[in-house]
C-alpha cells in the first residue's frame, strides 16, 4: 500500500481540492491511504475559537462563523447543486461543534482543544472524501479515532501502538481508496485526542507502519526537502536523497517541512518517505529511507525564530553542578518548553528554548528564586549541518552572536 499525506496548504480552497484529485489521477489510488489535514489556515482559526471560548465569549461565535464560512466558500466552489447532500453532512459536524461548546463543563484547557481542534480535519476529509466520490474516484472515508488510539496527553497525545495496530489491521480496506484524518486519533474514553501541531505527518507514518507500507508521500507547496526554507533564504537547493537519519537531525533541529516524530516508525519497518510536489507530482522530489547518503553534499539551514535564551548562574559564585542541572530540567519539563540547545560552564549555564505554551512568566519566576536569571527573548536559533566556514561567515555577518556552539558536523547559532 502507499500512504499519502496532504497538508492544509494543497488543500487551502477548491483549486487545491481538484489538484488532489489529479494528483491521484496520475499517481493511481488502488492500495491507498489518502492521510488529510485541516484546509489552509483552519486549525489556526479553530486555536482562536478555543481562546475566545476560554477568554473573551463575546468574540466566539464571529470566530467560529469565519471557519464555517471559509469552509462553504470551497463547497460552493466544489457542488454546484446546493442540494447535495454535502452541505447537510458538513453543518452537521458544525452543529455537533456548537453543541459541545454549549454543553462541555470541562475547565481542562487541554481537553477542551482537542475536542474543537480535530473539526478542521474532519471536516476537510468530509469534503474531499464526497468531492472525490462526485468525480467518480470512489473511496472509503474513516474516522481516524476509531484506528489511532492514544493516552490522554491531550494537545500531545502518545500513541498506544498494540491497539492501534490491531484496529488499523481490522479497519483499513486494502485493494481501494481510503481518506482519513491526520492529527487526530481517540483516548481510551474515546474523546478526541491531538498528536501535536502539523502532526498529520506523523498520522501517515503510524498508517504505514500499521500497514507495512510501500512508500508515504507528503505532497508539499515545494519541490521536495531543500537545503533551506526557502521562505527565509535565496537559492534554496533541492535535495534528491537522504538517510532517516540526516532526516531525523533536520527535522530535530527544526526543519518544520517533515514533522520531527514522523521518521522513526518509518525507519524501524524502512519505509521510504518521499516528499513532493503537488504542483509537479511527476517531478521526483526528495527520497528518504536506508542508506541514502545526502545528495547533494551541501550545508543545510535550520532557522528557528522566536526562541528565548536563558543564561543562569549562581547567586553565590559556585559551581553549577548535577543538583542544579536537573532541578533546572526539571523546571524545563514542568513548563514544557522545549529546549533547542544547551551550553554550560562551570558557573554558568545556557539555554535557548522554544516557549511553545507560553509558560516563560512562570518558569522565570521559579528560577529566579534560585539563580541569577539573564533571560532574551525573540532570539533567532540557526543550525547549520555539513557548514563550512564559509557559510557560518556569511550568517554572522549582519548578527549579533549571543552564543555558538559546534560539533562535528553541526554548529549552532543563537543571534539577536
Ligand atoms: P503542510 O501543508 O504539509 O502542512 P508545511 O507548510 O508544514 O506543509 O511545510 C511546507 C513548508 O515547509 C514549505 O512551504 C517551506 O516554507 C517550509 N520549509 C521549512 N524548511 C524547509 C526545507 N528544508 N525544505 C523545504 N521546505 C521547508
Ligand atoms: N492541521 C494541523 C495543524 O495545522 C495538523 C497538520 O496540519 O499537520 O497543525
Ligand atoms: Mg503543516
């Protein structure tokens, strides 16, 4: 079987929906497991219904009229006849969502996301599942919690492998087009539950592992993995080929085109990833599987921005010793930030973090009590792999360095 995965960019309006369909027209779609995002922007849109449920009621219902209407806009484009029974199934699971925000009593913020959250997929797959179906590309659409089954980590749920293995065994049809959800999986109550944001990657490895997969294509917005994003450098170069594990360092330090847990399912079963184009599906793209070396040879740019550096050393000149280091982890994981590079010396101890759940105010408070707090925020992180000094020259040269550091085959950057 082959696993496909399109993002909510290739899906954005109803050009892209028909896109989807031609892009399968040419690939064939017998054997297949089409893995959907939410359409454009709408998992954003839905973050804002989630915080106006939360903070601010009198601004929610505009928020949630927004994805309802962006979603109608693509199923005017898509049916004609308004009186396809499209336009029901779709303000049914709008309706469903306006229930659980009428009836849920639940102050758990996390829990609460991911009940809201998961309507930007299945919606999208609704869609496209009878948009393919109109055009006579019949398929068979699953709800993904009912195969990926999670613990209640809600926002960042751990997948329970046993039973998702047995349930993908039990419910994927072989020999025919599925369409399911990315993102989204159920907890043991069968609430919804999230993988992490742009984790429908990751939904299409767990597919391919469970079903012993040929191959799991992401269709993207760019040729395939480049040397760099090309959104913040020039003449970024495509990169024919590379190892799980070059794929894994990259997307590590943050090359957000593959999602960071999506490569090691596919590694343990060697399951080549291929990620391509959707505007030119039959231009190669980028291969990743078993022993690939990276081709072209070339230094790769990771930029993260927004990152926060926090430099800590002790109130009374001692050593920043093993005691201090895991109490400072400890704080780390409390506030679940996720650390990006970490430099210590014998009184001092650096470390640039990603403050993803905006717990910076609280986890500096903490500190604070115990250190000397040095704390920059809106920081850039560059992570250059196989560099050169030529390269590092031309990165520093209009920056301000806070910090660097290299092994052997990366250095890392943190500027202002
Ligand atoms: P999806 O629609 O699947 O969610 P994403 O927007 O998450 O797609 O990923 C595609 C984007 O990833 C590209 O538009 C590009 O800006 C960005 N990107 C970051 N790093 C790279 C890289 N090394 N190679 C290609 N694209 C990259
Ligand atoms: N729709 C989700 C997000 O935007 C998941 C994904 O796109 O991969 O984060
Ligand atoms: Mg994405």
């Amino acid at each position: 079987m082959q696993i496909f995965k399109f993002g909510g960019a290739s899906v954005k309006d109803a050009k892209g929906v028909i896109n989807l369909a031609s892009v399968l027209k040419k690939t064939g779609y017998n054997n297949t497991v089409i893995v959907v995002s939410a359409m454009g922007k709408t998992t954003n849109a839905l973050e804002v219904v989630i915080k106006n449920y939360f903070e601010n009621k009198t601004e929610l219902q505009s928020a949630l009229q927004e994805v309802i209407k962006y979603h109608n806009e693509i199923l005017l484009d898509l049916f004609e006849d308004e009186t396809h029974s499209i336009y029901e199934k779709v303000n049914l699971l709008f309706i469903e969502l306006k229930q659980f925000l009428k009836s849920n009593k639940s102050p758990d913020y996390n829990f609460v996301y991911d009940q809201i959250i998961g309507y930007g997929e299945l919606v999208s797959t609704t869609i496209i599942s009878a948009y393919l179906n109109s055009i006579n590309i019949k398929n068979n659409w699953l709800d993904a919690r009912d195969i990926i089954k999670t613990d209640t980590n809600y926002r960042s749920a751990h997948v329970n492998w046993e039973t998702t293995q047995k349930l993908i065994s039990a419910n994927l049809k072989t020999n025919s087009l599925n369409i399911t959800q990315g993102f989204i999986g159920s907890d043991p109550n069968n609430f919804t539950t999230s993988l992490g944001r742009e984790g429908s990657d990751y939904s299409a490895a767990i597919l391919a592992y469970g079903l012993n997969a040929d191959s799991v294509t992401i269709w993207k917005d760019v040729p395939g993995v480049l040397n760099a994003d090309p959104r913040y450098f020039d003449n970024a170069k495509l990169l024919n080929k590379i190892s799980y594990r070059e794929a894994i360092e990259l997307a590590f330090y943050g090359a957000s085109v593959i999602h960071p847990k999506t490569l090691q399912p596919l590694q343990r079963k060697e399951i080549p990833l291929l990620v391509k184009s959707f505007l030119n599906p039959d231009a190669s793209g980028t291969r990743i599987g078993k022993n690939e070396t990276l081709n072209p040879m070339m230094p790769c740019f990771i930029v993260k921005k927004n990152q926060v550096l926090i430099s800590l050393s002790s109130l009374d000149f001692s050593y920043i010793v093993e005691e201090n280091i895991s109490e400072i982890f400890n704080l780390l994981h409390l506030y679940k930030m996720k650390v990006d590079l970490i430099q210590n010396s014998a009184i001092s101890f650096s470390v640039c973090v990603d403050n993803i759940y905006n717990n910076l105010d609280e986890l500096l408070l903490h500190l604070k009590a115990k250190f000397k707090v040095n704390c920059t925020e809106n920081v850039s992180l560059y992570t250059i792999r196989h560099y050169t000094q030529n390269v590092i020259d031309k990165i520093e040269a209009d920056k301000t360095v806070l910090l660097k550091q290299l092994t052997q085959e990366t250095i890392q950057i943190v500027s202002k």
